[in-house]
DNA sequence: CCATTAGTTTAAAACGATCTAATTGTTGAC
DNA sequence: GTCAACAATTAGATCGTTTTAAACTAATGG
C-alpha cells in the first residue's frame, strides 16, 4: 500500500539518497541512473511523504496568500491562479486571510510564516505596498512576490507582478474623450491603495493630452465601495456644472454611481456615461452594464506563483532571465458609456 | 530560537512522552504533572513542529474544503468560518476548488485526502449531496461533515449541519402573501441541488396554506444564475396571465429578473415584486435593493468545522451531545418588494 | 507483608524523508 | 602508470515528534 523511498531505492538497485537525488533534480546523478530511479517511481506509484519532507528539509512545501480584501471575487480568482501554479508544481496553497490594518501585523505574518515555514508568500494590495512588511519578510529570509500598480519594471520592484493601471485607465479616459465628453469626473478609491493613484494619474494624462484642463471638483476622493460610489456620484451631480461622464476606480464604485444615479433619475449613459473598472462579474449585470477594463487575475495570480517558485526551489534553472511581467489590463465597453449628444 | 519537546521535558523534570502525553491530552498523567509541564511550555514559549507531528502520528492537523460554487462570496464565508474554527484548534485548512461534474471526482476527492492525509472534510453542496461521495469517505474512514438543505434533524444525517431553507422559503413567500400577492411566481435553481427543491417545497407550503392553488406555468425551472433569471423572468412576463411576484430561488436569479424587467419596462415593485434568497452583499445594491433571506454562511462554517473537529481529535469530550444544528435564514424585507396594489 | 493490579512514567524504536561525510569510479595531465 | 581532481554513489546520522513496550510506583486485598 505504501511505498517509501526505500522500496524505490531497492527497486532500482540504488540507494536511498540517490532517488532523494532524483526526486529533487539535484545535481551529479548519471543520465542512465536518473532514468533507472525515474522507472521505479513511476512503476511503484511512489509518492512521496510531505510530513517527512518537511521534517527532514526543515521547510514546507506550501506557500502562503495573504489578504485583506473584501473582494471576494478578486480573492477568489487569485486564489485559483495561485492553486493552479502550486498543484503544477507540487506544492500547497496556504490561504490567510486577515486584517491589514491591524497593529501588530507585521509580526502576525513573521509568526504565519516561521510556524508554518512557508516557502513563500504571495502578496497583493494592501499588503503588497506596506514597505515594513517587505523588509520584514527580506530580514527574516523569507521568498515573497508582490503583486503591485505599476508601468516600468525597475530592479527595486525585482519581485514583483506588474499591473499597468496607469494605461488602462488612460485608455478608459480615452475612450470617454472620444465619445465626446469632455467634462469627465474621476472617483477615486482609497488613497493608500496606489492603483487608485496610478489611475487617476492615467485619466489625468488621457486629459492634458488632449489639452483639456483637470477641473478639480471632478476629482473626488473615496473608497473602492459601493456606498463611496453613490455618495461621489451624488456630490458630482450637486455641481453647478455638472460632469456628463464618471470615470469609477472600480467597478463597485460605478455601481454606486449608477444607483445614484438611479434615485436622482438621471437617464444612463444618454444624460451620464459611467465607466468602471476590474470587470467584475456583475459589471456585466448592472443596469446598464459597465464598461470597464478587464484585469486577467487568474493568470496574474499564475504568473505570480511562477515567479516566486523560481526563487524557492533550490535546483530549478535560475538563468531562465527574471523579467517582471506587466499587464495592461484592456478595455470593455458596454452600456454604460455611449456618446455625448 | 527552535524550542524543542526534548527542552520541555528537561525543563519540567520528566520524560519526552510525558509531554507528549500532556500536548494531546491523554488520559495517565497526574493533574500536578500536568501542571508542571504545562509550566514548562508557557515559561519557553514551546510550539510542536507541525511537521515532526504529522510524520510520526501519520496524520495531519489540516482540514480540506472542497467546493465547486460559481458564488464567490458564499465560498469567501465559507472558508472564514472554517479558518476561525481552524485557528482555536490549532490545525489549518486546505482548500480544493475542483469540477463536481468531473467522472472521477470520487477518486480525485480520495487522492486528496491520502496525499495530504487530511483529519477530515468539510462538504457543502453540490459535494454534500452526492451519495457516492461521501460513500467513499466512509469507506477509507476519513471523517466529514456536509452542510445541506433540511429542516429535520435524523440519525442518518448524524453529520451535518442543517439550513432550513424550506421554513425560510416558506417565511419569503408569506411576506409575499401578506403584501397581497396571489399570483406569485418561483424561480428555481438547478434541479440537483436539494436547496432549489427545498424552497420550492417551502413555497407550495405557503401557497398551500393560503389555498391557492399552484399554477404549473408560475414553477420555471432554471439554474443559480444571473442569465437563468433573466430568461425566467422574461418568459413569465410573456404569459396571458401574468405574476405580480416573483420569488427566485437565490439573488442572482433575481438580479437577472430584475434585469429582464428592467429591459421590459416593468416597475419594480410597483409592477411587479421580486424577492431573492441568500443575502449575497449584491443583493443591498441592486435597483431596488432585494427584499431576500439572510444565510449566516460564516458560523454556519464554524459549527460544521466544530462538528468536524468533534470527531477527529482523538481526546476531546465526546460525550457532549452531538446534535445536529439547524440554521433557519431570516427573512429581510427591502424595496424590491411591496403591496400588490 | 507479599501479590496483584491499575495507574504513571520512562528509554528507545519508529515515522520517511534529507544531509553529511566517507567511499568508490572516471577522467586527464604529466 | 600514477596521481590529482572531480563526479557519482553510499551508509548512517538526523529532523522532532509519537508509539511501543517495559519499568516503576502506589494502592488494594488476602
């Protein structure tokens, strides 16, 4: 029933290291000897025991995703991309979530991490953006990979994941300028969060390359939620000159917009353009849908899990070049937005 | 740094297993023993190597949660539920999103519970309702718990944690009555899935008690989603005789009905009342917000992981009695819902 | 007061891998 | 042909627990 490297190692008339050389693709195992352990394994069925591993390695073969986001969409999908890259690579997914603002977080994740022994950790805002946590993990020599806003790889940002909020968003603004709007607002999300500032620099380049001046009281500061999407959009339309296009953070955002708009019986998109972002899932089923910009975070969450297993484990081929990946999530358009008449 | 059993041991006078003994409460030791060790463990902080453990009690401190729900929020409360109940107890979860439809899913499960040699399984639907499944469990001996749909508790559902969906479907569709609705139509969700059959029940029994005689035409059947209501919804309106209500069987089916009469121009509620089920975050901002039932999903996890911890600690006090706890979701009225003027 | 028994405690053997250090093979240079 | 240098292999110690089986106590009964 159970086969231990043991029976492998007799199997193939070798020894017990020497398939613990193999199943770890360490160095100097002749070709023909591989081949041979590689045969025993496969016709034992040999799988070998995690606990054991464990004890014996002193580390685990598991890595950690910690969050605090009250998007459960977005968990859910990073939490897929991240099992799809562990189950490939044999590893499992410790998930954790918990509170970002909490005053001893910091030492929360050294304490997850060294009772666990995680391999590594996987971060995405707001973790990935608060330096003390990154300086911790690097003090305690722990692997991590962050999953951050950003155009430009640079060596400071060696292990991260990009997303090029700032582009989408340009592209956004963009399509909202081409439909004809000029008097285009902007609600914001939290002001820590960067994607929030990435974007709203993307509108604003959008604008002043089109020569158009930002008014400052369409830029609103607020929250990724919905109940900061009404309130915005409520604040915008009390305006004496009104915007005639919401550009929302996020999508729950414009779906406050939209509700907003809803009670004060403004007609979407002939009296108001709205667009979102992230695409969420019910972008698509708000009334009228969204148009938005779609962030791929299944494979985001892949790539990220990629990235960090090519610094844990200890024999894989290094000299694959380690460039930052970078998406630029793309533009949907739907209901929302239509032309300013 | 590494506090070891072996320090502990020394450090309180008495042997290795003697700790041991007092770690997993085991019965043969004396209560001044116990204490002194106890002493010990808090004086040097002493935490057990998870991996030492696993490997030489062969078995692991670690749940699964296996679960194919296109709702992210429900899987999201789902598995907070299960960490909280995780983290008092010291062991971790292991989360599996998979295919229930899969041919081998009995197998893929049994895998899964061997390699990562899990202390038991927590079930929910459409995992808890697949005899098949929890057949195999038995018979490898892992122990489970399964959250489903039922309003009696009865030995041979000795592990599960109960939602009465039917009394709760029947409380939504009373309002519905209350309000002066007679021609109240139902949504359903996939067939397979006892819940839909559950709140379908609870809606005849309502409509029973009144003496309204069901109409067949007001029964559509359909799936969990957003476009399933869209399409029932739609199709109801295109009767000669119309409903003035529409009960879907979770919020999704009700947000694609209110988008459908949304497309059709029918008011809501004036025209037309709808009521969801389920309590999704969503379901407060649609336009109108939806008038549902509101499902503790999180301590419903709790108690189903508690009930799960009951039988996998070897030591615990059993003898408390193992009821088996029954959740009834509580109706919540909102806009989306008004006299039948 | 010894024999019996039940209740505590212990030293040492697992558990199933990795890691260390010593051994054996192979190659190329002189 | 010998030796150095390096590659390939191995036996055995090790990781930090639990488990086993034996040894030691303390209480009970005849």
């Amino acid at each position: 029933m159970k086969v231990t490297i043991n029976d492998v190692a007799r199997h193939a008339g070798v020894s017990i290291k020497t398939v613990s050389r193999v199943m770890n693709n360490e160095p100097s195992v002749r070709k023909d000897t591989v081949d041979k352990v590689q045969a025993a394994i496969n016709e034992l069925q040999y799988q070998p025991n995690a606990a054991a591993r464990n004890l014996a390695s002193s580390r685990s073969f598991s890595i950690g995703y910690i969050y605090d986001n009250p998007n459960a969409y977005y968990v859910i999908d990073m939490q897929r991309g991240l099992l799809d890259a562990c189950r490939k690579h044999g590893y499992e997914l410790l998930i954790h979530p918990t509170n970002a603002k909490s005053p001893d977080i910091v030492q929360e994740v050294i304490d997850l991490v060294q009772h666990s022994r995680l391999a590594g950790l996987v971060l995405t805002p707001p973790f990935s953006e608060m330096p003390h946590i990154a300086a911790a993990l690097e003090k305690i020599g722990v692997h991590f990979v962050r999953i951050i806003s950003g155009s430009t790889p640079s060596p400071k940002l060696s292990n991260c994941v990009l997303i090029d909020d700032f582009t989408a968003a340009f592209k956004i603004t963009n399509h909202l300028l081409e439909l004809g709007h000029t008097d285009i607002a902007f609600l914001c999300g939290e002001e820590e969060h960067s994607s929030s500032g990435e974007r709203l620099a993307g509108y604003q380049a959008a604008l002043a390359k089109r020569g158009i001046a930002a008014n400052p009281k369409f830029i609103v500061p607020g929250s990724y939620s919905f109940e900061s999407g009404v309130k915005g959009a409520t604040k915008l339309m009390e305006l004496s000159k009104k915007p005639t296009a919401i550009f929302a953070c996020n999508d729950e955002i414009a779906a406050g917009a939209l509700f907003s708009a809803r009670l004060m019986n403004i007609a979407i998109p002939q009296q108001l353009a709205i667009a979102g972002f992230e695409n969420s899932p019910f972008s698509r089923q708000t009334w009228p849908p969204l148009t938005t910009a779609h962030q791929p975070n299944v494979t985001i969450a892949q790539q990220a899990a990629e990235l960090l297993f090519r610094h844990t484990k200890p024999n894989a081929s290094k000299n694959l070049t380690d460039k930052q990946p970078v998406f630029i999530p793309e533009l949907l358009v739907r209901e929302s937005t239509a032309s300013n008449s």
